[in-house]
C-alpha cells in the first residue's frame, strides 16, 4: 500500500470538522513550495445542470478559499440555464461571472484553467476533448463515454495533453475504498469467484424533469450543437433534458449506476475490462415514452484473456420501480465475504470445517475485519454522499496543483466506458458481447458492434 494512501485512510479517521486532506496529504502551508502554488486557478462550468448544482457547488465550496481556486465562467447553451449558472457562482464568489453562449466562445476567451464537466452522458468524452485541447484540466463526470469510438478519441486526447483529468468516480476517493483494495491485493481475501453489484430504487421521477421540459424553447438553446456526434432528429426537450431516458444519448442505468460499481472491479482486480457480457432486461413499469431500460440485469465474466480457467463472475441487477434505495457491492471468495455497504471482511459462506472435512481438503474462514467506517454510499443526487463526492473534488483540485495523477484517472474512466459498450451491445442485440484487444472494439457475433448513432 503505498503511502500516499496510508495517509488517506489515517486522515479520513480524523476528518471532523468537514474540510478533508486528500489522498495527496497535501497541507495549505505545501503549497507555497509548489511553483505557481500562489496563482489563482480560474476554473469554468461547461453545463449548469442538476449535477453541478446539487454536487459540484457544495463540494468546491468546501476548498476553493484554502486551495486558491475560483470560478470565473459559466458555459451553457440553453440561455436560462447560461443566466441562472452566471448569477449562482456570482453570488458565491462575490465578483461577475462570464456568462457564455458555448464552450468556443469561453475557450477562445482565455478565460479559464479547468473546467467542471457535467454536460449530458453522450457528451462527457467530447468536451473532454475540447477541454484538454484548449489547455485545461478538466473533472468530468461519469460515464466517461458511452461508445468506443468517443471513449479512444477522448483517451488519446487526455494522454497528448498531459492535463490533470479527474472521472467523477467518487468511490476511488473512499477510504473504505482504499481499506477494501489494499485486503483484496495484499492476497489476505483469496481469489474474488464473485461480485454482486444492485442498485435499486422506487423513484417514479427519477430522470424526469417535467418542470423544465415545459420551459425549454427550442429558439433559447442549439440543438445542433447539444447533438454532437449523434444523429439528426427534431428538436425534443425531453431528450435534452431527460437524456438518461433516451439512447443513443444515455445508456441509461449502465452508465448512470453501473459504471460507478464496475469501477470497483477494475480497481480491486486489476483488471481493464470484462471478457465478456449478456444482459436482460426491459421496461416494465414506467412506459412514459423511454427507450432506455428501467430494470435490467448483466451477467459479466472477468479474468485474464490468455486464461479461462482463471477468474470470476460479477452481475449487476438495477430496478427503478421497486427499491430500498441501498446500492450494494459484495465481493465474494471461498472464505467470506468483503461488504462495501456494512465495511465489513467476514467469514460468511466461507468454506466450514463440516464441509471441509468431507472433502478431506483444509476449510477456509476469513477474520472479522472492519473496513476504514465512512458515510454509506446512498442512491441521491449525489450518487455518493457529500463526504466521498468533496473528497473526490478535492482530490482533483490538490492534483491540478501538484500535476500528479488524481486518484480517478482517464484510464478508469476508459475501463468503465468498455464495461458501459459493451453491456449495451449485449442489451440491443440479446447476444453475448466480446471485447477485441487489437482493435479496441466490441464484438457481437463475431463483428464490431455498430451502435446505431
């Protein structure tokens, strides 16, 4: 474990008054030896959506006086949104705020040295590109990408810029997390045989946002600059606004929930990506006109792709119409269990000494292990509780000061974007979904998966 976490996990222990030392270990007082530490970062707002509002506002807030930071520059194409962003950050910082048309106009300005992105899932990877491209760092929310031909141009863009580019994968700033790493790599758990990974709630509004759908003129924002790369259709402002209902511009509960949870497999395993995925699901509760899933279950197989005898299986269940709204990740060995919604190592379903002495074989029973205790992770707005999301903002922040890699990295937010493709490919096509090294593409029967945008 290296020491950058040690002082992770010590820290969060003693985190009580709300401000929080990040994975970096970084003190106000260090700064001052970092060249440049004395300048102001000038940061930027590419989409004032829900997300930011509810999320990214109080979570900068909490460090942007002690780190230097400031806000300076609000980009949105939908003029009410544009106005409401200007006049929020105007009011927390206590000076103007630019108000612009789109990110073109705020790049060509010069006015900023990173940039909050919270724009729609389609669209993270692309304005990522912008974003590295006009020479900024960049916290851009999950999920990275939603196909492999956006997630490869946004990869190689981040790596050419040597930007600092956060993933709004919060659990990597856990120090649960951490603690449930560091067990699983040291080989104390035993080879992971399983994970399940759920995710419901009972939300009838969930995604819906009747309100501002009623408000939404198609004159007070571009369309044809909200649909990027996807194809041409008449203006909706459903789609606009409630995109997470709508493929091609969401996959919906893969990239909303899932990539947060399979993240975690990528990081505990090492491993970049699935050897393969099938998925079943439909929607059977709530038919008000969306095309994306409201339950679904994806069954994926993990492990070296030069050996199958060796791996584990993971699913993931996700229901929008029944749900005690708990998110849960248990990873499984055959000596117990590690649970990240309790923080507990045990022994349970390990393999007893009964069952053991019939097979003539030792049994195998993990200790009770608590995991470092942080806020449980619940499903809000936030997708993470405030404590983890600030830990992850700051953590970002502290990085965009010392330029060293942050602790969700582009590369995570690429595995997640293979996991999201090809549970996609699986989900449209009711067929087995591969993944192709070479190439880097998603394979279904033998041929890349063409994603229909």
């Amino acid at each position: 474990m290296s020491n950058s976490r040690r002082d992770f996990i010590k820290d969060s222990a003693k985190a009580t008054a709300g401000l929080y030392v990040g994975a970096m270990g970084f003190s106000a007082k260090s700064y001052a030896r970092i060249p440049g530490a004395n300048d102001r970062v000038r940061v930027g707002v590419v989409g004032f959506s829900d997300r930011h509002r509810s999320s990214h506002i109080p979570c900068f807030m909490n460090h942007y006086k002690e780190l230097n930071f400031d806000v300076v520059a609000v980009s949105d194409i939908w003029s009410k949104r544009r106005e409401e962003g200007a006049a929020t950050w105007k009011a927390k910082m206590g000076h103007d705020v630019v108000a612009c048309r789109n990110n073109e106009e705020m790049y060509s300005k010069k006015l900023v040295d990173a940039v909050f992105l919270s724009t729609a899932d389609f669209q993270h990877a692309l304005h990522t590109v912008e974003a590295v491209n006009a020479g900024c760092d960049a916290y851009v929310e999950k999920p990275f990408a939603e196909t492999m031909e956006d997630a490869r141009a946004a990869l190689k863009a981040v790596r050419a810029s040597n930007k600092i580019v956060q993933i709004g994968s919060q659990r990597r700033s856990g120090a649960n997390y951490f603690a449930a790493e560091e067990f699983i790599k040291s080989g104390k758990f035993g080879p992971i045989t399983m994970v399940e990974l759920t995710w419901n709630v009972n939300q009838p509004g969930r995604w819906r946002r009747p309100a501002a759908v009623a408000q939404l003129r198609e004159e007070d924002t571009d369309w044809n600059r909200f649909l990027m790369n996807r194809p041409k259709e008449a203006f909706d402002p459903r789609k606009y606004l409630e995109f997470r209902l709508f493929w091609p511009y969401s996959s919906g509960l893969p990239g909303q929930w899932m990539s947060h949870q399979i993240d975690t497999v990528h990081w505990f395993s090492g491993l970049k990506h699935p050897r393969s995925v099938v998925a079943n699901g439909g929607i059977y509760q709530w038919k008000d006109g969306r095309r994306n899933w409201d339950t679904i279950t994806a069954v994926f197989d993990y492990g070296p792709a030069d050996d199958p005898s060796k791996g584990f299986q993971v699913t993931f269940g996700s229901r929008m119409h029944n749900g005690d709204e708990r998110p849960a990740e248990i990873y499984y060995s055959n000596g117990g269990e590690l649970n990240l919604n309790t923080n507990k190592v045990s022994p349970v379903g390990g393999l007893t000494k009964r069952f053991a002495d019939e097979m003539k074989i030792q049994p195998n029973l993990l200790p009770e292990v608590s995991l470092q205790n942080t806020e449980q992770v619940i499903a809000s707005a936030n997708t993470g509780g405030d404590k983890l999301t600030s830990n992850h903002v700051r953590n970002w922040m502290e990085c965009v000061r010392s330029r060293k890699q942050p602790n969700a990295p582009v590369e995570a937010g690429y595995s997640h974007s293979i996991a999201i493709a090809m549970t996609t490919a699986a989900s449209h096509t009711g067929m087995k979904a591969t993944f192709d090294e070479k190439t880097q593409e998603v394979m279904v029967g033998g041929k890349s998966f063409k994603y229909g945008v």
